[in-house]
C-alpha cells in the first residue's frame, strides 16, 4: 500500500505527542504531590515524619491539621500544575541558561515550578523535556534549509580542521545559529587557504602577520600571487563576499538567515574551487 502523497515516513507531529506524554508522566514533583495529597486524604500523614525535614514535616504536619480537605485540594492542584506546565517550566528552565538574569526578578514564579526545580535538582528532567522539545522544533526547519544545499565535492582533501569548521558552519545553518554560521564560514575559508598556499607563501605570510594572518590578509595576499597559487580566478571573489558577511557578524551584529545561507553556499562554492585546482 502506498504513502499518500506528501506524508513523511518520520511524523514530527507524532514525536512533539509522544514528548507530551512522556513529559506528563514523568513531570517532577507529580508524583511526590499526589503523594502527599494522598497521605492525607487517608488519615496516613504521619508517614512523611521520616521522610520530610523535621522543619518541613512540621510545617506541612500544622497545616494539614488546620484544613485536611484543603490541604489535600491544594497539593492535588500542585500535581496538576506540575503535569500540565512542565514543558512549559521545562523551556523556561533552559532559557535561564542561556541568557543574563536580573537578580531578584524571580520571585514570582509559581510555587510549583519552585517544588518542581528543586525536586529536579538531581534528575535533569527540566532540561531534558527542553531539549527534546527544541530538537523536535527544529526538524522541519533543519530539512528545509538542508535541501537548498548540495554535496561540496573536491579533488584534493581538505585538511580535518577544514572538514571541523565547515560541519560545524552546515550544522549552525541548519540549526538556525546564522551568525555563528556565518563566522564559521570565515574560518573554513581561512584554514583552507592555510593548506592550499605554497610553502614560501605560506611562511613569507606568516612571517608578515606574525602568525595570525585574517581572511583578508590572506585574500590579499592571493590577489597579489594568484598565478603562484595556481587558484581560479572566480575564487577571490567568493571569499571575499564569505570575508564581508563574516565581518559582518562579528562586528555589526546577528546575521538573517538568507544572510547564512549565502554565504555557507559561496564559502563551499569557494572550497570547491580551492581544493580542484
């Protein structure tokens, strides 16, 4: 029987379903709320004396003996919150990690999320569920901007520092880090230069730029040597649009992503170039 037109064999939707599930039934803290909530409904609270600090058991212990029905409502409804809010909780969790934090403007997270952060201190579960979720996000794009590229097929081996930068360059466009791509561009394009010079060039220019010679620095000084460099003509052009737009991003601030995939393609139309001489 054949797949109808335009279903994928991996359902995207299917795995961002599953991560739900999995992340309501395993939240942090459910279980431990419920727990309690359940303890009390049965007249068993006396059961977490050994379990709790003695300073929480007391505190819960006067508050549980104020209002059991109460009580027992409210931890049902922190079980809740926690299954219900988790991926949510999950995705804040990371975002903490990855940028500036005012001091003192968290205080008004929910009590729950503050349960649920500290019963996860040890287990990960927060950043595991964001995680997943933020990969399962980035599928459908990561295939679209994958299909704008083409294999990069050359003559001779880039060197495996070439080979590093570039997979990581492909892999920030795919991901959607673009400045970073673009950055990366640059130094695909720096290190392959490196390899492709001849060896007086290569010293002569070391020697100019006391060991750390730019993209522009080389560029230039292949303008000045291409018929020693034996490299296409075309190629300076290209490197230089890949060197403008990595300039960019370095000093001017966050490329776009058309931005990106230009100068991903013209960095690997360039490497072609370089390494088939």
């Amino acid at each position: 029987m054949e797949a109808s037109a335009g279903r994928t064999g991996i359902e995207v939707e299917r795995l961002r379903t599953l991560l739900l599930a999995m992340a309501g039934e395993h939240a942090p803290g459910r279980e431990f709320s419920m727990a309690i909530a359940e303890l009390a409904r049965a007249g068993r609270f006396e059961q977490l004396r050994s379990v709790l600090p003695a300073v929480v058991f007391e505190e819960l212990w006067h508050r549980q003996q104020a209002d059991p029905e109460r009580f027992a409502g409210e931890w049902e409804q922190l079980a809740r919150e926690m299954q219900q809010g988790f991926v949510q909780h999950a995705r804040q969790r990371l975002t903490l990690l990855t940028r500036t934090q005012q001091a003192g403007m968290r205080g008004d997270a929910p009590a729950w999320q503050a349960i649920q952060l500290a019963l996860d201190a040890q287990q990960g579960d927060l950043l595991r569920a964001a995680m997943a979720a933020e990969m399962i996000d980035l599928i459908e794009p990561a295939v679209a901007r994958a299909q704008h590229l083409r294999e990069c097929v050359v003559e001779q081996s880039a060197s495996d520092e070439a080979d590093r930068y570039l997979d990581e360059a492909t892999r920030c466009y795919f991901f959607a880090l673009f400045t970073a791509c673009a950055v990366m561009c640059r130094s695909v394009l720096e290190e392959a230069i490196r390899q492709r010079l001849p060896e007086p060039l290569r010293r002569q220019i070391q020697s100019r730029y006391r060991n750390a010679p730019t993209l522009g620095n080389l560029l230039h000084e292949m303008n000045n040597n291409l018929k020693a460099t034996g490299i296409d003509p075309e190629f300076p052009r290209l490197a230089n649009l890949v060197n403008d737009i990595g300039k960019r991003a370095v000093h001017q601030g966050l490329i776009a992503e058309d931005e990106a995939r230009g100068c991903l393609q013209y960095a690997r139309k360039a490497l072609e170039m370089l390494l088939t001489a």
